[in-house]
C-alpha cells in the first residue's frame, strides 16, 4: 500500500504535467468544437470575405475594363497609382492582398491566343503580407481571364465588348444553396465524436508523460536497489507501481468525458444516453494503450525530457492516424491503410459507430466491441515487450 500511495505523491508531485497535458488539452479539445461550430455557421450564413485587390489597367481597352468592372463588384478594388514605388510599397505594406497587373496589347493578345487555340498569357500577380487571400483573389481573376478566353475561342466573329459581356454572364453564375437546420446533425452526436477523435491525442500525451515520469521514478538505480533489499516482493512493487498508474488513467479519463459531456451538452438532446456512454466506455481502452507505452519506455530508461519528446511526438503522430487533425477520406491510400495499424483509429471507429447508430444493437455491439478488443490488443501487446525489456535489463544488471 505503501508503494501505491508514493507512486500517486510522485504523479502529483508534476502539477505542471497535470494542468498542461490534463486540463489544458482537454479544453483545447473544447474549442476545437468551437471553431467547427462556428465555422460551419459563419459558411452558411456569414457574408464572404472580400480581398484588397488592385487592378493597374495599362491596357485601357473594353476587355480590360469589363475585368476590372468584375472586380470591382467581388472583391475591394484599392486604387494604387502606375509607379514603381507605389506599386511595391502597397504590397509590402500589405494595403493590397493582390496585385493584378494588365499589360498593354491584353485584350488583342488574349483574343487571338484564344481563336488559334493557345492558352492565355498568365496574369502579372503580386500577392500582399496575406498570401492566402491573394492566392484566392488571383485565382478567381484567372477564372474570369479563361472565361473571356473562352467565349473568345466559341465565338469567333464576336467583338471584344460581345466577348467581354459574354465573360461577365457567366462569370456572375452562382450556384444557390442554403443550410437546412434539421436537428439531424446534432442526433449523431457528431460534436462530441470530434472532440473525442481530438481526446486520443490529449489522452495519449498525459497518460505518457505523467504515468511514464511515475514508473521511470522506481527505475533509478538507487531506488531499485532499495525496492531489491526491501522484504517486499516484486510483483507486490510492481502491483502497487501499476495500480496508482491506473488510477492516475481512470482520472484522465473521467475527465476528459466529463469536459466533453458538459462542452457537447447542448448538441446531445436527443441522443440515446446509451450511445453517449458507450462512446464514452470506448475510450477507456485506448487509454490503457499511453499506460502501456509509459511502462514500455521506464523499463527502457528514458529521462525525463525523453518521455515528454516521446509523449507529444508519439501523440501527434497516432492521433493523426485516427483521423483527429483531417479526415481519413482525404488522405492517401496509403495513410489510409497504415491508420489501421494505430490504436487511435479504431477508438475512433468505436465512437463513430455509437454515436452514428438509432440505437444500441447487438450489430452495433458486435461493432464497437471489435474495435475495442482491437484496442486492448494493443495496449497487451506493448506491455508484453515491456515486461521482456524489463526482464532483460534485469538479467543483464544481474550478470554485471
């Protein structure tokens, strides 16, 4: 009982580890939630953004002017007089995001490139201190330069004022669409299937910096020494080591389902508390699969600084794996395939199936219980190879 109670005074021992890795990254899981929500709302109904656009005109010709007529009405058209100076000053300084120059001969060379069958000349484009919104800004003016070159090539006999009127039509095309708030996507619970995806990383991290700084403490020399001289046998150390280890993961479990519960709490009216929770027991196994990989690397000897190195790394890496940071679909197919090699993944895949099902069947069991058995192969499988390191090490301090 002794070593139980002193293995939890070394864990608590890190208030540092427990408020950044615990607390911290768990509410940093809450504004993820937050972003996506408003994200999403600010998409459907907020209005678009405008970039700072300068269009110099040295062309002067209808084609030209009918361009910067366009921009005028989609983007914030910023007047920048035709001079060196003022032209690298207003994007050095950032008062433009995009800088769009039209060369003399435009209108005649882009007509002509069009009816023999060439593409355009790119557009001269300098981008401001927002690079994003000038990538974005000088790509819908490219859009509407191949608009115009298009209509050029389809009709021939067409003046450039027919062919400038004939880009602006098209151009101005809008595809309607509207948001239909039907409660369906609260039903699945999808904001807290995000946070929980987000959670294997905040989960993983904490679990191995904490319990690996815990278990790493009785892997000192001395402190081996000591355990080995005292009348307590090993598996009783190693029990007590382990049990205060557990709670220290039935804590940061608890936690982090509780911060996701009251953060979600608006968005799961509705849903079958019986999914809710087995989502929630989903993530209990996964988070034994940290504990195993703190014991593995205090039976290797990592310092400190290691295991934090180790935790955040390791972390990052198997939670982008289970699709935390981007979804699966979007990746290769060969990140797709070593995703299933993770743990990460298929808790996650256990929280999507309950939080996406009507209702808990024996399927969705079936399902979710899969997954987690998968899981907890993991976590068996890595404190396997701790307990061989441990004895190794063992043997070869013996022999020595």
């Amino acid at each position: 009982m002794s070593i139980f109670r002193t293995a939890l005074r070394v864990a608590a021992a890190h208030p540092v580890y427990l408020t950044v890795y615990v607390v911290f990254l768990s509410l940093l899981g809450v504004l993820v939630i937050g972003d996506l929500g408003t994200g999403a709302a600010a998409a459907a109904s907020g209005p678009a953004f405008e970039a700072r656009v300068a269009v110099v005109d040295r062309d002067g010709s209808e084609l030209s002017g009918a361009l910067v007529s366009w921009a005028k009405k989609n983007a914030e058209v910023v007047t920048v007089d035709d001079e060196p100076l003022a032209l690298q000053d207003s994007v050095a300084t950032g008062a433009v995001d995009c800088l769009v120059v039209l060369p003399a001969g435009f209108e005649g060379d882009l007509i002509a490139d069009a009816r023999a069958g060439r593409d355009p000349a790119p557009l001269e484009v300098a981008y401001g201190t927002d690079v994003q919104a000038g990538a974005l800004a000088a790509t819908a003016t490219s859009r509407w330069v191949s608009l115009a070159a298009q209509a050029a090539a389809l009709e021939p006999d067409a003046t450039a004022s027919e062919v400038a009127e004939l880009a602006l039509a098209v151009a101005d095309e809008r595809v309607d669409m509207s948001v239909d708030s039907t409660g369906t996507e609260d039903a699945t619970g999808s904001g807290l299937a995000v946070y929980l995806r987000f959670s294997t990383y905040s989960v993983m991290s904490s679990i191995v910096v904490v319990a690996g700084v815990t278990l790493a403490a009785y892997q000192r020399p001395e402190i081996r020494r000591r355990n080995a001289a005292a009348p307590v046998a090993p598996a009783r150390l190693a029990s007590g080591e382990l049990g205060a280890c557990c709670v220290l993961v039935a804590c940061v479990w608890a936690w982090t389902c509780l911060v996701g519960v009251v953060a979600c709490g608006g968005s799961l009216t509705g849903v079958d508390p019986l999914l809710v929770g087995l989502a929630l027991l989903s993530m209990l196994p996964f988070a034994l699969v940290p504990l195993a990989i703190a014991f593995l690397l205090a039976q290797l000897g990592l310092s400190e600084q290691a295991l934090n190195a180790v935790g955040n790394i390791g972390a990052m890496v198997l939670s982008f794996l289970g699709g935390a940071w981007a979804p699966l679909a979007l990746l290769p197919a060969g990140v797709q395939a070593a995703a299933r090699l993770s743990p990460s993944f298929w808790a996650s895949s256990a929280v999507e199936a309950a939080l996406g099902a009507n209702g808990v069947t024996p399927a969705l069991l079936a399902e979710v219980s899969t997954s987690v058995g998968i899981v907890a192969l993991f976590a068996v499988a890595i404190c396997a190879a701790g307990l061989a390191v441990g004895r190794a090490r063992r043997r070869v301090a013996g022999a020595a």
